[in-house]
C-alpha cells in the first residue's frame, strides 16, 4: 500500500523528501522589540539569512498561548500565539513572508499533555473526582492511608515525582494526577474521545491557516500502559534520550492516535507530519513511518552516535534500515534544544568544532530529510550558565542536580564585540550570551570563507543542487579502520576520518572537505566529499 501523498503527485516526490528543516528556537532566534526574548517578527526580519542558507523549511519550537513553565511545550491555548512571540499577526506575517521566499513554515505540535493553565485542567481541578472534566486527564485515588501515597512509582522524566496532589475544592486533600514532565504540563488521556477531536480542531485550525507541517512533540508517548502498572526499575535519572526503555512510551494503542492524525492530514496533501521518536529498535521504529501514520520521524541514532567510525556507521546503516522496512523516508539530525551542543558533544574546543564540521558533512551526503538546529551553522558550543541564570524547569525539578538543557539554548550571536551580539537591544536577555562568543557571531562569519557558516553555505548549496545528491540509497566501501566511506546512489562518495591517522582518499575529484587537506589526504576528525 502506498500513502496518499504519492496519488496526490504521482511523478514528484514530496517536499519534505530531501528538505533541509532549520529549527528556530524562537525565543533564542532574534528579538525584535527589545524585551529580551526572540519573537516571531525577529524570525520574520531574518528570512533573508535562511534564505541565503539555504534552508527549505522552519520549524518553529511552540509559540501558541502557554505560562512558559516548560518554555512553551505547556500550552494553554493551542490555537493561538503568545503575545510573547507577537501573537497570531506576527505568525501570519512570518508565514507569508516565508512563503514568499520560498520557505515553508512548520510548528511544534504537543499533543501528550496541556498546561495546567488550560480551561480544560482548570474546570478538572474544579469538578471534583469522577467527573467528565477529570476523564480529559489522568486523576486517580492515591494509595496508602488516606490516599497519601501516588497511585504508582511512576517518576517524572524531569526529575521528582510523576504525580501531584491536588486539594479538593472542600479544602480536602485530593485526588494525583500524572504528569510525566513538569507538574504544570499535565497528561492528557487519549482514551477520551474529546482529546483527538480537539487535537483535529487545532490541526485544522493551523493547516487551514497556511501552516505547512507540524513537529508531533513526544510522538511515541500519548498511549500509556493499561492499568498504569509500577514501573520495574526506577532509574536515578530518566533521561528524554533514554524513552526507548520506559515502559510508559511506545505503547501500542499510539499508532491508533497517529492514524487518527493521519487522516486529517490526508486532506492538506502538502503538509508534513514529523514525529518525535525516542525509539530505537528499527522495526519498533518504522511502525511509526507506516503509509498511514507520520510522514517522517526524527531517527536520533546519529545524534546519539559517539564520534568513532563504527558508532557513526552504525547509526546511519540502522537509520537506513528502519526507513526502508517501510518505504519511508530517513531523516537525520545531530541537535536540537534537548542536547549537548555538537562541539562540545565531540570533545570541545577546535578538536570538537573539527569534529562538528565532518559529521554535518556526514548528515548532509545522505539522502532523506535533514534538520539543523539554530546556530548549529555558527559551531556554537554549549555554554556553562551560572546557577542563577538556569531557567530549565529540570533544573528545580531535579533539585537542582540536573543543570537541564539551558546550555544549549543560548540566544543566537549576530553582530557586534560584546553580548547581547545584537540579538536583542536589551543588555538583559533571557539567557545571557557569552563575551567568548565575539568571533561566533554571524556578522564575523559571513564573509570569512573559512568560517563555520561559509562552510555550511556551500555544503548546503552543493547538497541542493548536484546531482551526485540524488538517489534514495547508498552504499558502504572500504577504507581504513576508525574510518568510513560510502557512495550515495547518485554518485557522491562521502569519508570521514575518525581516527588518529592521515588516510588516502579514493580516486575523485574532491568537492568539499571539512578541513584541509595534507598532501591531497584526509586528516583526522575530517570528513570528504568526492565525486
Ligand atoms: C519534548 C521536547 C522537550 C519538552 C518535552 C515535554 O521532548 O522536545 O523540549 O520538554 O517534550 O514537552
């Protein structure tokens, strides 16, 4: 059976096929009006920079109405925009200079929980157990004396408790419910009717709209176990990364809810539905990328891959497999705002930065669809934040023993010798950029062609226009050990040098490299392109 998209138009592939997604983490993207925060009108005022990067598409991390308690992935009001952001104009605005230039506009989706600020949580805390407004989310008795204890022990993927207390409208203690993230971002239950009919008025509200595509936040987590049973292991520490082994995730009655989304996508035939899928196991993944589920689902096995040639080469061969099981399309990234930064994830400094550059070059010789995370072009490394400034809800959740994923959300450096490096004109900025950051800047990059960002120009610029890019496989060659080689179908060879040794390259003419070559070979932490 083929998806619909392919009735829709027969000869051509999808957009999304072979798109480069640029991820605007917008409160961190560019400020427009001077309150410290990146708004919608600041993507707007730089869509000429991702035009000229080359990028297809925008993924906006969630801008509708929320309390910000998990920087918006707690919504409140799902059709709507925070007046942080610029409320819904400035979305319509971004959308339509986007489509102008040629760019598509994508948006986070959060379907597994709302705020607790939502009028649907607020008239559950109301109505009292038992009731209709309770059903939308998952309230249960406590267990223990007097209901003292939580109905599981079950514990939040940021740390603490899975469960809060509420107090009964008569002033009694009440009723837990679950959250699996901050007690502000309560679960909803998808056994309720009510839920996907909601969900289907927002995504219809936002297609109809213009909006191209959604990013389904924790896509493989809706469904939970029958009966919420205990889980058999409490870990110290349950990481988003480690979701493949927790029992409360990719639960089977989760491929109902994305053939539900599905069909109303099926009425948009150009937008695209991009799941996030902590799943590891290939044929566990592909479920999710069936004909009549999600058109892509984030494959994080390169992002999680260490940089060594066998880890790397592991990843892609399974990221490979797990798309053709089912005929789907691959999707590779190495960021995004959950994790460690490339540079810093590889090793830090000029050895991490090298490292960086191979493995884009690595992301972008591979067929499928590719997304880059914002200032991932400019090799911003993480940052260590004072304890005062960390704003990551894991921060406090965890009792301040896990520093949570501020590091990596560090505004973006545009011009300038000193922070804010014009991202915004206020010096007070939600989190502070570093004064280290003066030659990271975009204004200091741009025309230095050894920069990170020249680089990324011209790799996204030949991954766009050569033909050696086309062709849905590839295949492994030989070459040395702590090494890897393969040849794209359209013709490309791409090699990366992970070990301590200057390796030859294959006969060809090199196109791109990530660092200079030494007597026409390949230095360690450097990665080719030949054709
Ligand atoms: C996803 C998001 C993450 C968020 C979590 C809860 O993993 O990427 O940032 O905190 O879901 O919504």
């Amino acid at each position: 059976m083929r998806d619909t998209y392919a009735n829709a138009q027969p000869m051509s592939a999808p957009w999304w096929s072979r798109a480069l997604f640029y991820q605007v983490y917008p409160r961190s993207f560019y400020d427009s009006n001077g309150d410290g925060l990146g708004d919608l009108d600041g993507v707007t005022a730089k869509l000429d920079y991702l035009k000229a990067l080359g990028v297809d598409a925008i993924w906006l991390n969630p801008v509708m109405v929320s309390p910000m308690a998990d920087h918006g992935y707690d919504v409140a009001d799902p059709r709507d925009v925070d007046p942080m952001f610029g409320g819904i104009e400035a979305l319509d605005r971004l959308t339509d200079a986007a489509h102008a230039a040629g760019i598509k506009v994508t948006m986070d989706l959060v379907p597994n929980h709302t705020s607790s600020a939502h009028p649907w949580f607020q008239a559950a805390l109301a109505a009292g157990p038992g009731s209709e407004e309770r059903d939308r989310y998952i309230f249960r008795d406590g267990t223990g004396p007097g209901g003292v204890r939580p109905p599981n022990n079950w514990v939040s993927i940021f740390g603490g408790p899975a469960w809060t207390r509420v107090v009964e409208a008569d002033g009694s203690p009440g009723q837990w419910y679950l959250h699996l993230f901050d007690a502000a971002q309560p679960d909803l239950n998808w056994d309720n009717p009510e839920v996907f009919d909601d969900l289907e008025k927002t995504l219809r509200f936002w297609l109809k709209r213009g909006i191209d595509g959604f990013r389904i936040d924790v896509a493989h987590g809706m469904a939970k176990p029958p009966g919420l049973p205990d889980m058999e292991v409490i870990k110290g520490e349950v990481l988003l990364a480690d979701m493949d082994d927790d029992p409360r995730f990719n639960n089977d009655g989760v491929h109902d809810i994305h053939r539900q989304i599905r069909r109303v996508f099926n009425d948009y035939p150009d937008a695209v539905a991009i799941g996030e899928v902590w799943v590891y196991d290939n044929e566990q993944f592909a479920r999710y990328v069936r004909p009549d589920e999600l058109h892509l689902g984030f494959n994080f096995r390169l992002l999680r891959a260490k940089f060594d040639a066998d880890d790397i080469r592991g990843a892609i061969a399974n990221s490979m497999e797990a798309a053709e099981l089912v005929d789907a399309t691959p999707t590779w990234t190495l960021a995004n705002h959950d994790v460690d930064r490339e540079p810093t994830r590889y090793g830090d400094g000029a050895v991490g930065l090298a490292r960086a550059r191979a493995m884009m070059m690595a992301m972008l010789a591979l067929p499928g669809a590719v997304f880059v995370y914002n200032g991932e072009e400019l090799g911003l490394p993480n940052v260590e934040l004072p304890d005062e400034a960390l704003r990551d809800p894991v921060w406090e959740r965890s009792g301040r023993t896990r520093r949570g994923r501020d590091a990596a959300r560090v505004p973006v450096p545009w011009q300038g010798d000193g922070p804010p490096f014009g991202f915004s004109d206020n010096p007070d900025t939600w989190l502070p950029l570093p004064a280290d950051w003066a030659a990271l800047t975009v204004e200091k990059q741009i025309n230095d062609p050894a920069s990170m960002l020249s680089f990324y120009r011209t790799a996204i610029e030949l991954r766009r226009d050569r033909s050696e890019f086309d062709g849905k496989s590839i295949e492994w060659l030989d070459s040395p050990s702590d090494t890897l080689a393969f040849r794209r179908s359209g013709g490309l060879v791409c090699v990366l040098n992970a070990g301590t040794r200057t390796i030859p390259l294959p006969v060809g003419e090199v196109l791109l490299a990530s660092a200079e070559l030494i007597d026409g070979k390949l230095p360690p932490d450097t990665a080719a392109w030949l054709v």
